[in-house]
C-alpha cells in the first residue's frame, strides 16, 4: 500500500477519529452489561442498542442533503460536539438520560459517518479508494482495539463513571484537532440551507437520482445492509454471551481490543478488493465467516469465544472497504453526497435489525442460538455474491 498516494485530509481524518472514539470505547463496548444493571429485559436492552440506528434512519437523507449544500467540514465538525454528549448522560444513569444518550449517538453516527465517507472518498483517486477508505477508518480501528482493554481495567477499578469522564475529555480533543488541522469551512449559508431540508421538492429530487442509479446501486445497498446486520448483532450478543460464561471485565476487555485488533490492518482487505475484486474479495469473507459464526452457537468457553470472535470480526470487518469501494464505483460525483445518505440508510437499518435479531432470539430462545442467525445472514452474503459474479 502506498500511503504516499492517500489524501492527505484522510490522514488527518483518522487523527480525529482516534481521538473521538477512543474514549468511547474504552466503555461502548460494555453498556450491555452497564444497561442490565438498570434494565432487566435482554429484549429492552437489544431495543435500546439498536435506537442510534433508529435515529439514522431518519436523519440519514436530510443531513446528506445538508452536506451536499453547506459541506462535509461543518456537518463533520457538528458531529463531533454531539459525541460527547451522550458520556455525560450515561454518568445520570436512570433509564431516562440512557434513552436520551442512546439517540444522540444517534444523531452524532448520522453527521460524523455521512460526512466522514463523503469527504474521504471525494478525495480519493479511483485507483486508491479502498485504500484511502482505510486509513479513514484507521483511527477510530485502534480506538477500537486500544479503548477496550484500558477501559475493561479502569471499569473493573473504578466503575463506569471514570470512563465516562473520559469519553467526554477524548472527544473534546477531538474537536480541537479537528479545528486546528481541517478546520469548518461552509460552501453555503448554513441557516438558510437548513430550513430547505423541509422543502419536499428537496427530498423528491434525491429519490429521483436514487431511482435513476438504482439498477446500479442495488447490488451495493443490499450488500451493505446484510454486512451491517452481522456488525450490529456482535454489539449485544457479544457482551452478555460473555457475560453468561462468567468473564470479568478485564477479560472483556482483552476480548473486544484484540477482536477490534485486524481491524486496523483492514487496509490489506482493501488492497486485496482492489487487486482481486471486490465480489470475490466479499465471496471469500463470507466463505470462511459462515462456519465460525455456526460455530460460536456451541460455544461454552470464554477463551474459545473470544478466539471465534478475534476471527469473526476480522472478516466482518474486512468487507467494508469492498463495499464503500463498490459504491464509489457506481455513484455519480455530482450526486455522490446524497447517495451516501442512502448508503449509511441501509447501513444503519442493518444496525438497527442486528441488536434486535439478538435480543428477540436471546428473549424467546437463548443467546446462543441467536449466533445461528448471525450465519444465515453472512450465507446469504455468500449466495448474493455468487449471483453478482455469474450475472
């Protein structure tokens, strides 16, 4: 990989990223196990898991439109002060304030990844997209490996709260990089693009281009809403099935940072996407994802768990730079913005259908079984891929 040919912004993109998730998640990772202390109800607790996802559903297409109007910068630079939010509403901790964190992060996931995607993949060349995506999405990966295991030891030292304190502290940095090396500059006014968010004719214009491309972005859409299924059913099922075997949150930790671990080499899937093809590439993850998943259903042992899982996200993971790069492929330039509000729709309804998957099953069966689910979705990918390859 050349790292000579990344745009630069990328670079600093995923300096940012680093700094506004590694606090979160030195502790997203154990708010199941946070939840249930105030929550009983696995099923409420999947409900209140998945409502980010809820909330992007709703906000995915205006907030494209308002990218495409005042700019990646400020939408992305908004994102960011929403982040930290949600940390100081978790420390209030009645199942009020829970609520109301869960929805901002909600509103933060829609404005920090719409505009994220948009400004990473515009400046990237075609023949570095999948490469560019990854080193964008370096930072919040060693966030992701780095935060849990520190967090799985100041948690089990000294609670939830320190941690939370933390979360708020890192994004505050954050958006001070984020000033400091990018900075907000806005195309339009930014008022005014607003309130023409409420427009109809705004919203018919965007499933018009929608409609025209369809044929088109079909394949990417579908593809991006079964991978996210998977990648939101590990955030419930994971922690409590952990849970349930007895793991302290050290050894949690430990589980989720070396999980999180090929994620920060994700770049060599991209690679790969880009020298062998990015259906093949997805083949071949689901391939091998399937039977791990199957086999995570008869699993009894913490360390044999946290093994499967290690395997289990790194492929999940491994299939997000073929399908952004799938969809930079596909999507117009001129219409780019609004499309990926689409793209992140069926990302984020995936999202919202895995913690629930999780949760109904766990309810009405065991969380066990609910890994058996897990692998028929990533089958699917698996049999989808073989008829994009023989269409």
């Amino acid at each position: 990989m050349a790292l000579q040919e990344v745009p630069k912004i990328a670079k600093y993109l995923s300096v940012v990223m680093l700094f506004g998730f590694l606090g979160r998640n030195m502790v997203w990772n154990f708010l199941p196990v946070y939840f249930e202390t105030h929550i009983q109800s696995v099923f409420i607790i999947g409900i209140l898991t998945s409502l980010p996802a809820l909330v992007t559903l709703f906000m995915d297409i205006p907030v494209s439109n308002y990218i495409q109007r005042v700019g990646e910068k400020f939408v992305f630079f908004s994102g960011l002060i929403a982040g930290a939010l949600p940390a100081l509403m978790y420390i209030v901790a009645t199942p009020v304030f829970l609520f109301a964190g869960k929805l901002t992060e909600g509103v933060t996931k829609s404005f920090i990844w719409n505009s994220g995607w948009s400004l990473s993949l515009k400046s990237s060349d075609e023949e570095s997209e999948s490469e560019s995506v990854s080193i964008f999405l370096l930072g919040v990966n060693l966030a992701a490996v780095i935060g849990p295991v520190i967090g799985g030891y100041l948690i089990m030292v000294h609670g939830f709260n320190l941690v939370f304190m933390l979360w708020f502290m890192t994004s505050v940095i954050s958006v001070l990089v984020f000033v400091s090396y990018i900075g907000t500059s806005s195309k339009a006014d930014r008022i005014q693009s607003f309130e023409q968010l409420f427009k109809s004719k705004t919203y018919r214009n965007d499933f018009k281009h929608l409609k025209e491309h369809w044929t088109d972005l079909r394949p990417v859409y579908t593809l991006m809403f079964l991978f996210s299924i998977i990648f939101g059913f590990f955030w419930l099922a994971v922690p409590l099935a952990l849970e349930e075997l007895g793991a302290s949150f050290v050894e949690m930790g430990l589980i989720f940072g070396l999980a999180a671990l090929p994620s920060v080499f994700q770049y060599i899937f991209g690679d790969i996407a880009d020298k062998f093809g990015r259906i093949k590439t997805l083949l071949g993850l689901s391939l091998v994802l399937t039977p791990i998943l199957l086999a995570m259903f008869y699993v009894q042992s913490i360390v044999l768990l946290g093994v499967l899982f290690f395997f289990a996200s790194a492929f999940t993971n491994g299939m997000s730079p073929a399908i952004h790069a799938m969809f930079d492929q596909v999507a117009p330039k001129e219409v780019e913005s609004e499309l990926v509000g689409f793209l992140e729709n069926f990302k984020h309804f995936g999202q919202l259908i895995g913690p629930i998957m999780a949760g109904s099953v766990a309810s009405v069966f065991s969380l066990s079984v609910s890994f058996g689910f897990a692998a028929a979705i990533s089958g699917i990918i698996m049999v989808y891929s073989i008829a994009l390859l023989r269409a």
